[in-house]
C-alpha cells in the first residue's frame, strides 16, 4: 500500500495536472509493492500506468503552462523562487565537473524509470570551490535543464538567535522539498554545517546542523538537494556521507580563460586580441571576476563612444580585478 506521503503527493501532483510528477509516484508505488512482494499488484499498477501514458499521448504535443510555485505564509519569508531559462552550454566548466552535472541531468530525465526498478537519482549534492566557479550558476543550469523551479533558502531568515526556531524553520523547508518537488539551494552552507565543536561554536548552531543531518536522511523526495560552499575544511564530518556527490569547482584553466573572455567579449566588436596574452594575465581570478572585467571593459568603451574594445582595455580591467581579489 502507498504511504501516507506517496498519497498526499499523488493528489497533489493530480490538483496541479503535472502528470509527469504523477507518473512518477504512481511508479514509486508499484516498486514499492515489488519490493514487499506484491508482483501482481506491481505489475498491474505499472500496466495502468502504461495505459494512461497512451491515453495521453495525444495531448503531448501541447505544452502546458508550468505553474509558478510561490511560497506561502512563513515560507514565503524562507525561499526565494525563480524560474532560470540557462542550459549547460552556458557554462564554461572542467570536463569533470561538466560529465558529473550531465549524469545528473540524465538520471532526473529518467526519474520514473529509475523509481520503477526500486533505485533512487543522485539528489543531495554538495557543491564545493573557490567563489565565482559557478556553483551558484550550476544549480540554476539544472533547474532550467529541468524545467523545474528553482528555490532559493534564505539564510538570514532561517538562522535567528532563539533556542529552537530556526530548527523548526528548517522543518518548514524540508516539509516544501518533499511537497513541491524542485531544485532547492543552501548557498554559504557552512553557516549552518561547521564542524560541531569549533571554538566559535553556538548551541544553537549545533542543534541545527543536528537537525539537518535527520531531515536529510529522511528525505526520499523527487527534489534535488543542493549544499554549495567556499570552505569546505569547516565543514562537518557527518555531512559528507549524507550527499549522493561531492562536486569540486577550481579556478578556470588556460583553455577554460580563454574560452570565457571569448564568450563574454562575443557580444561587442574587438580588434586585434591577444588571447594568450589576456589568459596569462586573468590566470587565479575566477568566472565571475573574468566576466566583471570584460563586462566593464565594454562599459567604458561604450562611455568613450568607442566602437571596439581592444586588448589593453580588458588587460588595465583584469589587473584592476586581480589587485581586488589580493585584498
């Protein structure tokens, strides 16, 4: 028989018409009852949903509108929510880090049929880098891939001096990662996932990370779990058992320079760029910081009435940036 959560998210999923959430559960269910023994009844609820895939293929053609998804009452004061239309090719990344994101993407597109055989997609990912190396950008990349919504925790509200609150705001949040399934992002996780006993260490802080560890491990939502980070030395031990993959963003490479200033100066004319010479000069800045130079050396050629930037306007914007980033 169905759980209780695998009822309330097949209503669900029926009240909204996201038939490809239904599916899913309904699939979820009868590997459920594979599992206990149950193969007629297994084989018959995969049977119906076959048939009902069939009955609809008409209407497939037809796109219909996707609801935004707005969090409401206290949530609404805890998650952000967007819609990112990025693909893949937007981003310019390391090859391994790039197949892991695929695998991703492949594993969430095959959802039903991952379910129906009792196995689960990688969903808890942990994101870990230096800043500006795309993990922010990565979790909006996978949410436009799958044309899911994009949710975004805030940390702020969600961490309040009170003993006890702000586990039961996180409660709240785990209570939407199962309900509306989604791409929901814990950005600068180490404010809440530090090793427990460090010097500047709170009690509140402790009761919330152990409160995460349980929520994490309960949670067999369809939603993807992502945990993105700058540090993470400081990081508890316990949390990196808890996440299907650790995904590892390092500075851009040499081919990986240059391919970025040549994606973000494509949309201005240029004269005569010395590429090599301008991949030396970005080498330790990241995406971020090659996007911020490039984009200001095309503002001040657009201030000066300048119809082309050349190669010593974005060499003076890159060495302002790497003068920043030693501060």
């Amino acid at each position: 028989m169905a759980s209780a959560e695998q009822l309330k998210a097949l209503l669900k999923s029926h009240i909204d018409g996201d038939d490809a959430h239904f599916y899913a559960v309904a699939m979820q269910v009868a590997a459920r009852e594979a599992k206990l023994g149950h193969g007629k009844i297994a084989h018959e609820l995969r049977a119906l949903i076959d048939e009902a895939k069939i009955l609809k293929q008409p209407l497939a053609n037809v796109r219909k509108a996707v609801p935004i998804a707005q969090p409401r009452g206290e949530l609404s004061s805890l998650l952000s929510v967007s819609y990112p239309k990025l693909r893949l090719s937007d981003m310019i990344l390391d090859e391994g880090v790039r197949d892991r994101l695929v695998r991703i993407i492949k594993e969430h597109r095959q959802i039903a049929k991952i379910r129906s055989y009792g196995l689960a997609p990688r969903k808890k990912l942990l994101l870990v880098g230096p800043p500006g190396t795309g993990k922010t950008m990565s979790a909006a990349v996978l949410a436009g891939e799958l044309g899911l919504p994009l949710f975004v925790v805030r940390l702020d509200s969600l961490i309040t001096k009170f003993m006890g609150e702000t586990a039961a705001k996180l409660r709240l949040i785990f209570e939407a990662i199962s309900q509306s399934r989604g791409v929901y992002l814990f950005d600068e996780f180490d404010s809440i996932g530090s090793q427990r006993g460090l010097s500047n260490d709170v009690g509140e802080i402790r009761r919330v990370l152990n409160s995460f560890l349980q929520l994490i491990e309960q949670d067999d939502s369809d939603s993807l779990l992502l945990a993105a980070t700058n540090h993470p030395e400081i990081l508890d031990y316990a949390l990196f058992r808890r996440f299907d993959d650790v995904v590892e963003y390092g500075l851009p490479q040499q081919e990986q320079l240059v391919s970025a200033l040549q994606a973000k100066l494509s949309v201005f004319q240029k004269s005569k760029i010395d590429w090599q010479k301008l991949a030396d000069s970005a080498s330790g800045l990241s995406y971020a910081d090659i996007t911020r130079a490039c984009e200001d050396a095309i503002k001040e050629a657009v201030i000066h009435d300048r119809e082309k930037v050349v190669t010593c306007d974005i060499l003076k914007n890159l060495t302002e940036r790497k003068a920043i980033r030693s501060k």
